[in-house]
C-alpha cells in the first residue's frame, strides 16, 4: 500500500506541474452484486461481492500517461469457490492470501505518431488483442469469465510489457508485444518488487516472457483478428493462437465468435464461443455459448459447457442493473481442485447494480 501511495502521489504532483497545458479524462466506477447457485450451496458464503475502479488519462502533450487502481472484495467464500470461472470481476484485486484489496494495477505511459501506438508500463494486454463488441467487459456485459477473454491464451496477469500497434480506425491493423510472463498476481507475493524482478521464480525457475502478434482487419463488415503467442514460463514454451469474427455493423444487432488453441498437456486446450448482443433502446440482452476442451478431464470425461443470458437495464446514464442466468455442463472440469467444487450440472443466477461516470478537464 506505501508502494501505491508513493506512486499515486507522484503522479498527482505530475498532474498539477502540467494540468495548464494537458486534458484529463478521469472514469469511476462501483460494482456490486449477488450471485447464487443450484447446488452445493453451503459453499456458497459470500454471496455478495464489489469492485471500484478509477481509471485517469492525462494527455502530456506528447503522449498519454494512464493509471488504473482498482479494487475488490475477497473471492473466499463466493460462487468462484464453488463454480470457477463463473465471474470474472471476482478476485481482480487480491493479495498473497487470496484476500481482497486497493490496488494499482496499471501504470503505462503511451505515444501516437504516423499509425503508429506505443505503450511501456504494467498493463493489461488483454485490453490491446482479443477484442470484439459483445464480449469483452465482465462489468458490462457477461460475467462468466469465457465470455470476457478466451481461456486458451496463457496471458499473464498485470505485467510489465510493451505493445506497438500500427493501423488507423477501421483499417487492418497489427499488434506486436512482450511482456514478463509472470504478471502481478503471477507471482506468490503479488507484490511490486517482484513484477520488476524479470529473474527468476523463488523456485530457481526462470520467470520467461509472453510474445503476441495480432492482424486485425477491421475494413469490412464483419471483422477478422488472426494471432498466435508464445509463452516461455519456466523454462516451457507454451504456443497458441486463436481467430475471431465480429460483427457490430447493425445498430440493433451484433455478434462474436472466438476460437482459440494452445499446445498445453493440462487445462483448457481449445475453445470456442460464440456471443449475440441485442439492443432495445439503451438496454442490452446477451446471449453467449462457450465450450472447452480439455486436455486431460479428471472425474467427469466431458467438457465444459456454457451457456449464459444477461439483460442489461439501463436505467440512467450512470446506473444500470444486470440479471444474469448461466447455465454449466460438467463445470467441474474447469478447476485444479476437482474434488472440493461442483460438478455436473450446475445453473448460477445473479443480479449485478453498477455505477459508471467520467469527466474531464
């Protein structure tokens, strides 16, 4: 926390040497909500979980400096003991100890010229590839976390990196990154120092580094992202790559497809989803199916599926309500811990209240 405090108070003494010649954009949020499952439910003790996030973009003239902290309640006790994967927004922000906590978790610095973007710092480099317009923010849109990032893509948590992009708004693009394969949560302490440290683990492992290339060609209705990624985490070099379409043309109608693979011998080593967002005025339904395959099962020889519903209700600029249904096939088979969670199947129902706004100056 001393860590976070230096830095955020370096950073507002930054904000008030330039802020007569630089523009600030500053977004704030709450996320609160209740999740419940069909069985097991005695596991279930902390039905209730939130998050807030405060997000501060300062154009320095040359370039944009941005910072993220966010924070979140404990994930013991709460559907994700139970069911993992059912919500992504749970455990964002934690400790050595799984407890939740007040975080800084970017903290980059990025330039624009001729095509070209560049950003160095601790990132999400989930927030630079894998895109696509009906699921993506766990926030937003579904809570499951298939249906947020494709679960094939060995991405290490918050991590120290740098990501070129060259491309212009709805032309073909292309992305490149590196990064410190073991991100903030990554290592056993989930502390600063070690995110800097690109060494090696406290096992005498070398930490290794993530790699990623993306096309993204964006000059057509439907858009196409091909990529492939290489992960050399303790000395393995994990390979991978996945393809999606999206379509967001249609003011009232979008949809998404993911298809990813690794050549993991354990975990989820293929997948594929498909998404549909439906508007009504400013409210959302979502509609979304994943399915997993995994490379070795244990218990249960079937995959995972997933199916999950939300309908987004708008009901102010700032405010909205989400009801949400998931329904798990063979859930179990999603967690390294078979024999202490669900399986089977499983439906989980929830209600998600959040709070979002921005200003500028």
């Amino acid at each position: 926390m001393m860590l976070i405090f230096r830095w955020v108070t370096a950073l507002s003494l930054m904000s008030f040497c330039v802020a007569a010649q630089a523009e600030t954009v500053v977004e704030y949020g709450l996320t609160a909500g209740v999740q419940g499952v069909s069985k097991d439910t005695a596991k279930l003790t902390s039905p209730a979980v939130s998050s807030v996030d405060l997000i501060v973009d300062m154009d320095l003239g040359g370039g944009v400096l941005h910072f993220f902290i966010e924070g979140a309640s404990s994930a013991t006790g709460t559907v994700e003991d139970v069911v993992s994967g059912a919500n992504a927004d749970i455990g964002s922000a934690a400790d050595k100890d799984g407890n939740g906590r007040l975080q800084l978790s970017e903290l980059s610095y990025a330039i624009g010229f001729s095509g070209y973007d560049i950003a160095v710092g601790m990132q999400d480099l989930f927030a630079f590839v894998d895109a696509n317009s009906t699921a993506n923010a766990e926030t937003d849109q579904f809570m499951a976390g298939s249906l947020v990032n494709n679960p094939t893509i060995a991405m290490p948590d918050y991590t120290m990196s740098a990501v070129l992009n060259y491309g212009y708004k709805d032309k073909t693009n292309f992305t490149v990154m590196l990064a410190n394969a073991y991100g903030l949560a990554d290592n056993a302490s989930v502390d600063y120092a070690d995110l800097v440290d690109f060494g090696t683990t406290e096992a005498g492992l070398e930490k290794g580094t993530f790699a990623l290339g993306e096309l993204r060609m964006e000059d057509q209705d439907v858009w196409l992202s091909l990529a492939s990624w290489i992960n050399t985490k303790e000395q393995g070099n994990l390979l991978g790559g996945y393809v999606n379409l999206d379509s967001a043309s249609a003011e009232d109608f979008a949809w998404s497809t993911r298809f990813g693979w690794n050549d993991s011998e354990d975990g989820v080593g293929s997948f594929m989803s498909v998404s549909t967002a439906f508007a009504y005025g400013d409210d959302t339904l979502g509609v979304g199916l994943a399915w997993h395959r995994l490379v070795a099962t244990l218990g249960s020889s079937a995959d995972p599926l997933l199916t999950e519903v939300y309908y987004r209700w708008q009901l102010t600029d700032s405010i909205a309500l989400t009801p949400d249904l998931q329904w798990w096939s063979n859930a179990n088979e999603l967690s390294k811990n078979v024999a202490t969670v669900t399986g089977g199947d499983v439906i989980i129902y929830g209600l998600r209240l959040q709070y979002a706004d921005a200003v500028s100056y």
